[in-house]
RNA sequence: GCCGAUGUAGCUCAGCUGGUAGAGCAGCUGAUUUGUAAUCAGCCGGUCGGCGGUUCGAGUCCGUUCAUCGGCUCCA
C-alpha cells in the first residue's frame, strides 16, 4: 500500500504497486501523455517502473531538465537501434544525454560514416520512433551481463561492466536493441516527433588519447516538431554572433596563414577597442593599489625551470631559442609571473611593504595544440590583464575580496550579469598532481571560500579542478545563447614565493615567505573581446565601439556641412565618421545599420539651415532633430550611465 | 596531436559524370544629387590553398602538405 508524496504535499494512497504513469493518469489524461520519466526520493526512474514503497515524487515532463534528459538519454537508444539495424556489428560505447541533445560513441570498424549516413540513421530513427516500441527495465547478473556483450563481441561494453558491480546491473530494451543502462527511459519511443543529428566527430575510447578512437553521432530531438526549428533557428542566431564573423565584418582582427596559425593580429579598430579596455582597467587598479610593471618578451631558461613550469610543460611548449652562446637558451614566455618574482627580489621587502601588487598587460605564448585553436578564443600568442599581489598570508582573504570587487565591477560595467563563480579545489584522493604542502593548501582553500562567504557570492565548487600550484576561483560568464566561457582566474599560489625564496622581513625581525595571487580579471584581452562581440552580437557598449557616429550628408550640397559636423562632433571626443559617398541616404542608412554604428546622423537642407542633426539610432530608427550640443549631451550622458 | 569535413575573386557562393573559370556584394570610373535599410551603367579583379601525380587535357580524379571548421584530448 504504497504512499506517495506529490510535489504540493498531497498525498495519495495506492492498493499496489504503482507507476509514474498510473499517478499521473489519475490526476489527468494530458500529463499522463507528457510525463517522460519520475522523480522518487530524489532519484530519477522510468515512469513506467512499480513504486512499491512509500516515496515522494515528482513527475518529470519535458519543461524539466531532468525529463529533457530522459528524453535525450532515449533517443540515443533509438539512434543506436537505427544504426545497429542499418550497420550491423557495429559496437557501442557510451550514449549520454548532454546539454543540447545526445550523442552515442560508436565503433564501426572498417566503415566510414559520411553526412549522407547521417540522413539515412536520422529516417531509420524516425521510422523506429513511430513504431511506438516501449522500453523495457531488466535487473541482470553480472554474468549473464557479460555473457550477453561476450556474444555480441562488444568489448566497450565489457569493460564497462567488468567495472560494475553484480546487483547493480540493468539493460534496457526497445525494439531490436539491447543496452547496458542505467536508465531511465521514456515509457514509448512515439514521444520522440522531431530528430535531427546535427554532427559526426571523432572521440576517443573514455577520453583516452592512447585508446581506440571511436565515432561519435550528436544528434537532438524534440517532442515537437515546432521545436526543432526553433532550435535551428537558435543556431542560425549563434552563427550570426560568431566572434570570428564579427571579428571580420567590423574589422575587428585577422589571422594570416603567414603569419602563423593561433596568433591574431589586431586591426585598427580592434586595437583601439583593446586599448580602451585596458585603459578602463588601468584606471581601476590605480585606485586598487597596483603598480604597472614591464617585462621582456622572452625570458632564459633556467627562469622557468625555477619556477618549474619547464618541467612541466617545457616539452609541449614553443621550442627554446638559441644564442651564439653554447648552452644558453631562452623561451617565449609563457606566462609573466615569473618575472614578477624576479621582481620582488629586486630590494629586500618589510611586512610593512606588503602587499606588492605588480600589474602587466603582458603578452604570453603558448604551443596550443592545432586541432584545439579557436578564433580568439584559443590561440598561441596572447595578452593577459595580469598581475601579481605578493602578500602576508594574513592578508590573503582581503586581498583575494579586493580582487573580486574588480571582477565584478568589470563584469556589471560590461553587462556580463549572468555568470557563475566557480572555486576550484584539489582532489584529495590525488595529491601527487599537485605541489605545495597540505598545510598551505588548506589554508589557501579556506581563504576563497571565505573570501566569496563575505562577498555573498553564488558559488559552485569544483574539486580536483585547481591548478597544480594552487587553488582558484574562475569565473564563466553565459552569453546571449547561454553559452559558457570562462574569463577571469583568481589563484592562490603557494609554490612560486617558495621556489624563487621570496621573503619579507616581519616585525620581529624575521624572515618570512609572502603568498602570492595570480589574477586576471578579464583572463586574456583576446578571449575576452570574443565574448564579448558574441555576447552583444557585435553590438558593442558605446564607449567601447570603433566607431559611435556617422555623418549621412542627403546630397553633395551637405557635404561642407557635413565636415563641419564631424569637426564638431570629434572636438567633443565623439568618434565620427562621415559617408561623402554619392549614394542615396537609403543606401547609406543601410549601410551603416549593417555595420552597427550606434548613432546615424542625417543631415539635409532643414538639418544645415537650422544647425541641426537628424539622429537615427542603430537598430531603433528615426529619434528626431538635436542641435549638435543636445546630440553630444545624449552621447555623453549614455557615456556616464554605461561607466557608472 | 587524433578522427571527420571543407578550402574557387576582398566577402558570400555557383561550377553535373575531367574539355582549359562564373554570379551577387565590395572596389574603381561615369551618369544620377537623392530625406530614414540596396539608383543605373561600364570596368577591374582568380596560376580554383601549396606541391607532386594520373590523363591528350584537372577547379573537377589520386597522393601529400598547409590552413579552416566540427569534435576528442589539453589548457601554466
């Protein structure tokens, strides 16, 4: 006599054992056809799985994320049902839900899929799904677990259940196929209306380099047919935002094959946006204490093996370069903080001194792998917003809260206001990862937590996701489309005070070891600027954009007036552009709309007679005449509210 | 680095089964002198990513290499 417990405190008494769907047929017909799976004490089953004891639940349907995942665990199932009728033998790794779809591993020997097989397993899918095949749950012995995948010859399989323990074992079955799962699943492959897969990559054996490379299907459906064009629409929308479209369309950067793969080159208008970046922030670290710092490009060798970043990651990295001497050797740097510990050794430091809080827009080079380079997002030659705090260890959590304030200001300024901090911690259970003791570990952990406790942050902690040298607090921003990217990094570092032997002197008149905090707001100049035109959609904030107004003179006749304008509006700071060219003043709106500058201004013989502009805003249209002083108080008032 | 795909004018793209390149936009020139998202005409522009091969003949087929894209892995 089960009892359940709905979401709302009700409760409901069954004679026997009951299923999600019996609860919701008998609280209507309609969630009875939507519910894909149910929530019992928390954990997630098939709806069509008996409850026989008392439990709470919660009936899950597509608008929640855990039932969207049912439904795409699901559809994995019936891609694989398609692919093992269409390609028998095939061998089948892991079939997981994710984020936006499912994907399925797959081992297909000697065949190459192409696209076009794509379209053929997408029918199959569609065919299967209408069929209607139920799933079926199936409690299984590890033995005849593994008998079963021995005959099916699917070593992935088997190796994942020798790794299972017996008891604890489940295949679930919907048509033709078979699967090792955990479940759940919907109750009927019919609630599966729209499919689409999307791409085919490869993908190694458990994320494993060295093992079998394995063919992986993503694909995304939807219980509505309405709803995969939307999602194709959403996706035509993310294209549009790629940073590496816009990047190019508004002249923003460029890479060139001889140049070098991975190392962007700033354009005109792109450097002049960077350098008002960087100027935004050079003006909040002068408030925050920092001292701007210049260091070399390159730095010798054994610089990097003190740090011990050489050891690390020399053999990845940019080879060394030579000199006329025998033997010495020096490389790109890969990050600046070694130098900054030079620096700090330049005199000897008193507690009094501290903190030491050294900033550099310094450029950095990284051999990224090829197949792993990204527009602006990934790439070889980069420059970090970063600095050094070198501070008493009783300084570190107002120092590590000093930093976050900026972050956060930076962020709210830029309207990133949708993002996670994420504290990253080692894992305990592999402390050979890492360097540094327990002790400083601890105490650099409790420091971040602490320091985003007072802050009253969101936090999600990560652990075995610090660096090797010490704990950090990321932050990832979402943009527009919900994307993730992470931008700023603030790191504890135990490691390099210690392998540099940086000291200071303390009141007593000993000798002690600073901590250091790498951090940088932005992350890198390049990585930011990328999410930042994908976050606006190249519709950049008005202090920041290349360009904020263009003259549009109606005809020849304007164009002496037009100048005077421009002269005008450029005395006042305002970035103006004028367009002299004989076109008509739609072409020229048009024009100009597409290239986003904020502000149009039209000007024509009313505008000339009275000293006026007519002013068109980007993606808004007509606001009226201004005088030219009214025109660059709107400017500089919008200018205020965005730096505010 | 690995798997797969792609690579034609500054940009976006066409070019069927091999017969020696084409459009729109941009640019230039001229005409037009224009009132809130494309005025008209003419012209310029490509050793079809590079190299090698098959062939009487290759943008089209094969090999190789470089770059880009989608993933995997990695990210001081």
């Amino acid at each position: 006599m089960p009892k359940i417990t709905l979401p709302d405190g009700s409760v409901r008494e069954y004679e026997n054992a009951v299923t999600g769907l019996d609860i919701a047929m008998s609280i209507s017909e309609g969630l009875a056809r939507n519910v894909l799976s149910v929530e019992v004490d928390g954990e997630v089953w098939d709806a069509f799985r008996p409850i026989e004891k008392d439990a709470g639940i919660k009936l899950l349907t597509w608008d929640d994320e855990k039932g969207k995942a049912t439904f795409w665990h699901s559809s994995a199932h019936l891609m694989a049902e398609a692919v093992e009728q269409l390609f028998p033998g095939v061998k089948f790794g892991i079939g997981p839900d994710i984020e936006n779809g499912f994907y399925y591993d797959m081992d297909f020997g000697e065949i190459n899929l192409t696209e076009a097989d794509l379209e053929k397993i997408e029918k199959k899918m569609k065919e299967l799904a209408s069929q209607k095949q139920t799933f079926m749950r199936e409690d299984i012995s590890k033995k005849d677990a593994l008998a079963y995948f021995e005959n099916k010859n699917d070593q992935y399989k088997l190796e994942l259940i020798s790794e299972l323990e017996d008891g604890e074992i489940t295949l679930y079955k919907s048509g033709s196929f078979t699967d090792l799962c955990r479940g759940p699943h919907v109750p009927d492959t019919s609630k599966i209306k729209a499919i689409k897969l999307t791409s085919i990559a490869g993908a190694y054996w458990r994320g494993d380099e060295t093992r079998q490379m394995m063919t992986r299907i993503y694909g995304i459906t939807f219980p509505k047919a309405k709803m995969l064009e939307e999602y194709l629409v959403k996706l035509e929308e993310a294209k549009k935002r790629d940073h590496r479209k816009l990047g190019k369309e508004l002249e923003i950067f460029m890479f060139s094959q001889r140049v070098g793969q991975g190392l962007p080159m700033w354009l005109p208008r792109g450097a002049e946006m960077r350098e008002r970046l960087e100027n935004f922030l050079k003006k909040i670290q002068r408030q925050y204490g920092y001292k701007p710092v210049i260091t070399p490009h390159i730095g010798n060798k054994d610089l990097y093996v003190t740090s011990g970043h050489y050891e690390k990651y020399g053999q990845d990295s940019f080879r060394p370069i030579s000199t006329p001497v025998e033997g010495e050797e020096f490389l790109m740097k890969p990050m600046n903080c070694p130098h900054h510990c030079e620096m700090y050794k330049f005199k000897p430091r008193s507690y009094r001194d501290l903190p030491v809080r050294y900033a550099e827009f310094g450029t950095v080079y990284r051999y990224e792998q090829s197949g792993e380079l990204h527009g602006l997002t990934r790439v070889r030659g980069f420059t970090q917003d970063d600095a050094h705090i070198f501070c008493r260890p009783d300084q570190l959590e107002e120092e590590f809260i000093k930093v976050i304030e900026i972050v956060l200001k930076i962020f709210k300024t830029l309207g990133f206001q949708d993002y996670t901090a994420q504290i990253s911690l080692r894992d305990p259970n592999n402390k050979e990862k890492y360097i540094g003791s327990d002790d400083n570990w601890e105490k650099s952990e409790s420091a971040i937590i602490n320091a985003t406790e007072k802050m009253g942050m969101d936090t999600i902690t990560e652990i075995g996701e610090a660096a090797f040298y010490g704990p950090k607090l990321d932050f990832m921003v979402r943009d527009a489309l919900g994307r993730k990217w992470q931008l700023g990094t603030i790191q504890v570092d135990y490691n390099l005070p210690e392998r540099f032997d940086l000291e200071y002197v303390g009141a007593d008149n000993e000798r002690y070891r600073p901590v250091m905090i790498h951090r940088a707001p932005f992350g890198s100049m390049e990585r930011f600027v990328a999410v930042l035109l994908e976050h606006s959609g190249g519709k950049l904030p008005l202090w920041l954009v290349p360009d904020q107004a263009i003259v549009l003179p109606i005809s020849e006749k304007y164009e002496n007036y037009a100048k005077n304008v421009v002269d005008l509006l450029q005395n006042s700071d305002i970035r103006t552009l004028v367009d002299n060219r004989a076109e008509k003043i739609g072409k020229k709106i048009r024009d100009a709309e597409l290239s986003k500058v904020p502000f149009m201004l039209i000007v024509g013989e009313k505008e000339e007679a009275e000293g006026l502009v007519s002013v068109r805003r980007h993606g808004e249209g007509d606001l009226g005449q201004f005088t030219i002083e009214s025109f660059v108080e709107v400017v500089n008032t919008r200018l205020e509210e965005e730096l505010s």
